[in-house]
C-alpha cells in the first residue's frame, strides 16, 4: 500500500504504581505493542479483562501518557519531547466513544448543546453554521431533529450512543478509538449500533480502532484484529484468517470459548486457569501457565511478535 | 406427566411509580421441572429477573405487589406461604446466585464465615464439622487449595473464583432447584466457560433443577434444554432449546436470534430489530412487540394476544404466526 499508515504504535509499554503497605509495586499494564492502522481501517483489539487493550486505547488519544515507546498520528509523533505540541496540532482529528454512554452525557445538559459542545470550544463557528451542524449530525446518527431540546435520561441506552457518536463526530475527525461502545447495550441495539458506525465509516471515510471483548461483535467491525493477552498483542492477522485459522493458542482458546448461539454446538475444550496478575506476571510466555502446549523454552523466554504467514503475526514459540 | 417441581402460573408483578403501579410482569407462566433446565432469555426490561426475584419473594415489600397468579413449589404455593416456611426453602430447597459476586458477598467476613452461615442456618453445622463441611463445598467447585483459601476475604479472590464461592453457598444444603440470574455476565469468557462447565457438572452430580437467566442467547442454548423468551414484561415463546434455534415463531424470537453477530459470519452488516425496548410505563396495546414488527397485522394491535400451542412442546404468543406455522406443517 502506497498509503502512509495514520497511526504507529511502535514498541508501547505502560506501567503503573501501585501502593499497598509494603510499598510500592509496578503494574506492567502494557508491554512492547506494535500496530499499524491504515487509513479507512478498523482495527479490532480484542482481549479479556486486563489485556491492555483500553490502556493502549487511552494512550492513542492522548489521554494517558505512555511509559516508553512511540505513538505517531497523521506522522506526529505525540510521545516524544514536545509531544504536547504535536499532540495539540492533531487533537481535531481524533475522537473517543466509551462504553457508557449514560456516563458520557452531562445529565443537565441539552442534546443540542452537548452534541455543539466541540464545535463552541473550536470557535470560528457562526451561531447559525452551528445550529446547521447539529442538525446535519443528528441526521447522520438517526436521531429526530427534536432532539436537539431534550435531555439524554429521555433516550434509551442506544439512542444516548447515537448522540455521543454524533458529538463524536461534530468536528468531522479521521481517527476514531470507541472502546467497547455497545457491549453495555442489548443485542437488538447492539446491532443498530455497530451498522451505523459501518455506514458512517463507508460515508466518512473514518478509521477506527475498536476495542471490545466481544469476538463476534469484533468481527462485524474491523478490517484487522490483534488478540491481546496480559498486556500484550499475541496474534494479529486479517478478520477473517484469525476467525478461520487462529495460530495462538490464546486465539483459539478464545475462539472456543465463545457461546454459541447454536444448541448442536459441542465446545472441543475449557482452557484452564485465569488471567495472570500484571503486579508479578510469570516468566518467559504470559499465556504459558494455561497453555496445553507449552514447553521448556515458554517458561524461560518471552515470544516476540513474528511474521507467521502472509499479513499476519503471531508471538508463540510453536511457530518459530 | 408428574408435577413440575416449580410451577409459576399467570403472575404479574407490578412496582409502584411516582404515577400508580406498572407492571414488570404480566401474565407470566411457566413450569420448570425435577432435574429440568429451563433458560428464560430476554433484554433490559423483559421481566426475566424480576420473575426470578418473585420465586422467592425478594423484592422490596413497600414497592411491590403481586395481585394476581400463582408460584407453586411442589404443590405450596409460595405467595401464601408464612415467613416461616419461606425462610426455610429459601437457601435450603431454591438457592439463588446472581450477576456479580462481589456485591453478593459480604467484604469483612472470609469465605468460610459466609458459607458456614448457610449451614448453620439449615443444618444446625458449626464449629469444626461447618469447617470441614466449607473446605469440601470449596474443593467442590473445583477452588484449588481449598482450604487454605476458605480464610480469605473476597476482595483476594478473581472474579470466577468469587462466583465459585457464590456457587459452594448456593449448593451447601444440596437445594433442588438453583435460579442463577446473569451468572457468568460479569466474567470474562473463558472464566465463563469454566463456571457454566462446573455448573453444568453439579447439576449431573446433584441431579437439581436449574433456571438460568440470561440476555445470552449463546449461554442459553448452550445450557438450557427448555427455553422461554421473554419480552417487555411478557413471555413470548416457550420451546425444547433445538426447537427454538431451529424454528423461532414468535417474530421477536426469530429477530433476536438473527441480531446476534455470528463469529462465523462475513456479512457486511448484521441483521437489526427496528425501534427500540418500550418502557414499562408506555401503554402499548395489543402486542407488545407490534411497533417493532415487520409482519404486524391490525388484529395484532386491538388485544394482547394469547400464547397459543404451536405443537405439544412449542407456543408462541403471536395468533397469526402460529397459524401460519399451522398452514405450512399441517
């Protein structure tokens, strides 16, 4: 592809303190993350509880700092020294959809007012092109122009999602990270919800990353998926490589541990054991300790993310 | 066919607002039978918990009334039934375990104070025999190192261990039927793999009854063998769990089944239901589900339509479906 990619996540690693009263102990939130998105992309960043995945999401947008490595945007690179300033000069193009949308939405505040709110703080806009504005998102996201005069507890779960995706977008952005944006929906919501960010994404020509612990509802969206396990990516490949031949055992763990929505679905094997504590992670491959396969050298020595095939990676020494 | 063990027939359950009552449930009737799994499966607003909360009455008493039907536990019927008798099936002979174990537990007790709680309560079990009692119950549902962590406190353990905990409590005095509302809702999926293994085991071993309640449809026809669907407040479809992934014929059932998002699937979009899960409070007549259906007829938004039997394990509360099915298998 001749295209450079928008977002470079070059060798990302994130830690936190943690207090407790023996002192002071380091959270290995993230290790060594390397991805790519392209423009038009999604992304799917999928993983269990304590995966990374939101942290490496918060630190895309700059919410968090990161701990060491790079983050380039639209070729800023936003952690390096005057990452600040790069950051700023890219702030307009990136946006961020939560899992909540109830917590998203001030409760004392008009939709109108808080789908203009981006629009007012980036000024320049006269009060009519404004006005304008809110219509034509409100349109984009399938809400009633009425809208405009009502407060968010009025609206259902998936009716506050489609305001947030249009405040989201007020500022026509390129970049979009949307943690877990329907997964505190119901399923005939879900839908309605993960269509329109599809049709959005064709009209717009937005990139996403979109991070959720929901394998089918990843597939549905994304171009590529990264499996993440314990603060790293294990696998990455085109959808639908990783959902017809996972290489990581983790992946197929995954995969087969999904419920199908088919009673004549017979599941092979339950993978042992739980998600290792990030405050003291065992040696050599975090997922060894669960891992039917593991030998000698998961133990003693970290797996690197590697090419496995054509456009896909994955970090398992099975595969070297 | 014996009695069922549990037996719910047209109960409506209403809550009281700011403007009168409304009703979470109405009309709700189903059976659940000895060694029977039954999974009732719905969204926000379906009614599927509030049902759950009313076998054992355990809602806020100023808030709540039940002015009409019946829930009939091996031939008592439970809404009559004295706190006495209530107090002593309740935890002994219906267990109950919920979405999030955390909430469930009490943070300043261990583990083994809580489940030996139970105990003495119905067996009269304390001191050394509770003890041993508790590390069995623990190692029952599969905690490594049992009794070391029968003195933890909650917050040391993972949420799926926690949910264990929850499941020992639930099992100490061998209950025959165990109502799990959410219970693998709040974990990660290949936590909820194991405790939906482990529940499925015990349920083997202990030969009790289950009620699962979940939005999951992929739970559902993985655990349940009777399904019944719910919807705003109704219950919709009642069927044997291959049946009703088979052949849905409530027009709710079947959007439901196609709206969830398949992993095998390179569909460019997924399937929708239109509109969205009405209130409580929203006054719909006739069917209410019609504002959302695509196959709505007049007759559908005139009287709340009547479950009718689509064969002697299948019924489905929509007439002009049922017949339609009707027509085409004679």
């Amino acid at each position: 592809m001749a295209d450079a990619p928008i977002v470079q996540v070059r060798d990302l690693r994130k830690t936190f303190p943690v207090k407790h009263a023996g002192g002071t102990s380091t959270l290995h939130a993230l290790s060594a993350v390397n991805f790519d998105i392209m423009r038009g992309e999604t992304l799917g960043l999928v993983g269990e509880s304590g995966s990374g995945k939101t942290t490496a999401g918060r630190i895309l947008v700059g919410l968090i700092p990161a701990s060491s490595g790079s983050v380039s945007l639209f070729g800023h690179d936003i952690t390096g020294a005057d990452g600040k300033a790069q950051l700023a000069a890219v702030r307009a193009r990136l946006q961020f959809v939560f899992q909540d949308p109830f917590a998203s939405l001030n409760p004392r505040m008009r939709i109108g007012s808080a789908i203009a709110e981006p629009l007012d703080i980036a000024s320049g806009h006269t009060r009519k092109d404004r006005n304008d504005r809110v219509a034509e998102l409100l349109e984009l996201v399938g809400l009633p122009k009425e809208s405009i005069e009502r407060y968010p507890h009025e609206f259902s779960g998936g009716q506050r999602q489609r305001i947030v995706i249009a405040r989201a977008l007020a500022l026509n952005p390129d970049f979009v990270v949307c943690d877990e944006p329907v997964s505190a929906l119901d399923v005939s919501m879900q839908a309605q919800i993960v269509n329109l960010l599809l049709d959005l994404q064709d009209r717009l020509g937005l990139s996403y990353l979109f991070i959720a612990h929901d394998l089918a509802v990843v597939r549905a969206m994304s171009t590529r998926v990264a499996v993440m396990y314990a603060g790293a990516i294990v696998e990455t490949a085109p959808k639908s490589k990783i959902y017809a031949e996972p290489q990581h055992p983790y992946s197929k763990a995954l995969l087969d541990a999904v419920p199908r929505a088919d009673p004549s679905y017979v599941r092979q094997h339950v993978v042992a054991g739980e998600v290792p504590s990030l405050l003291d992670p065992p040696p050599g491959c975090t997922f060894h300790p669960r891992c039917p396969f593991a030998f000698d050298r998961c133990h003693v020595e970290v797996p690197a993310l590697k090419p496995s095939g054509p456009d896909r990676a994955v970090a398992c020494h099975l595969f070297d | 066919m014996a009695e069922p063990l549990l037996s719910i027939r047209n109960l409506t359950v209403q809550f009281r607002v700011d403007s009168g009552w409304v009703s979470a449930v109405d009309d709700v009737s189903l059976d659940v039978g000895e060694g029977d799994c039954v999974g009732i499966v719905g969204e926000s607003g379906s009614g599927k918990s509030v049902t759950a909360l009313s076998i054992l009455q355990l809602h806020g008493r100023a808030t709540t009334r039940m002015p009409s039907g019946s829930i009939s536990y091996r031939g008592e019927d439970l809404l009559r039934a004295p706190g006495a008798a209530l107090r002593r099936i309740r935890g002994r002979e219906i267990a109950m375990i919920f979405q999030d174990p955390m909430s469930s537990l009490n943070p300043v007790l261990t583990i083994a104070d809580q489940i030996s709680e139970t105990l003495r309560q119905h067996e009269g079990l304390t001191g050394a025999a509770a003890r041993k009692r508790v590390v069995e119950l623990l190692g029952f549902v599969r905690i490594p190192d049992a009794a070391r962590r029968a003195d933890d406190y909650p917050h040391r353990l993972s949420g799926g261990m926690r949910q264990r905990v929850m499941i020992a409590m639930a099992i100490a005095c061998k209950p025959r039927l165990l109502i799990a509302d959410e219970p693998t809702t709040a974990l990660d999926v290949t936590i909820q793999a194991q405790i939906l293994e482990l529940l499925r085991e015990l349920r083997r071993e202990m030969g009790m009854s289950v009620m699962l309640i979940s939005h999951d449809l992929g739970v559902i026809a993985e655990f349940a063998q009777r399904v019944v669907v719910m919807y705003a407040g109704r219950v919709v479809e009642q069927a044997p769990v291959a049946e009703l992934f088979s052949h849905p014929v409530h027009p709710y059932t079947t959007g439901l089944i196609a709206a969830v998002p398949k992993l095998d699937s390179d569909a460019k979009r997924l399937t929708t239901i239109v509109g969205r899960i009405p209130s409580p409070q929203e006054d719909i007549p006739g069917c209410r589900f019609s504002p959302r259906c695509s196959l709505v007829q007049e007759s559908c938004l005139l009287a709340p339509p009547p479950m009718l039997d689509v064969s002697a394990l299948q019924a489905a509360r929509c007439p002009p479906q049922v017949m339609a099915w009707g027509d085409r298998h004679g």
